[in-house]
C-alpha cells in the first residue's frame, strides 16, 4: 500500500520523462519506504547495476535521497523527496 503522501504533481510530471526502471524503482519505494540498493533489486527483480543506474537518474531529478544507513554504513538507503500535501 502507498504511504499517505505521495509524490506531487510536479513529481508525476518529471517521472512520466524518465526510463521504466527509473519509475519502477521509485514506485516500489512509494510503496515499500525506505531500501537499500540490494533490497531494491530484489523487490524490482532488476538487476543491481540497473537499479543503480535508476537511483542515480532519479537522484539527479531530486526525486530521491540517499542517506548513510544506520544498521550498516557501508551502505546507503534511499527514499522518495516526498513534498507535504
């Protein structure tokens, strides 16, 4: 199920330019939260280097943000830059 916020309408708007891995990476962080890159591939059933390369799309759209995970830091979690409604 969706988090109660979702993403606005300028959001919508910049994922509907982007590839199909890049806006399955971003639905699936709508609907499971936050992930790491490894979670992410499993989730998507796409491989890591194209879940990489969907993060880093949507990172430079300032649709998504990276954090230092606290359980491992080693890696980085990631969520939807979610504006309040």
């Amino acid at each position: 199920m969706p988090t109660e916020s979702s993403c606005s309408a300028s959001d919508a708007t910049e994922l509907q330019e982007l590839p199909p891995s890049a806006k399955l990476v971003a639905k699936t962080l709508e609907y499971e939260g936050t992930r790491t890159q490894s979670q992410l591939s499993e989730s998507t059933l796409l491989p890591v280097r194209t879940v990489r390369s969907a993060l880093r799309t949507l990172k430079e759209n300032d649709i998504v943000t990276a954090r230092l995970s606290t359980m491992d830091a080693r890696q980085q979690v990631y969520s939807l830059n979610i504006e309040p409604n």
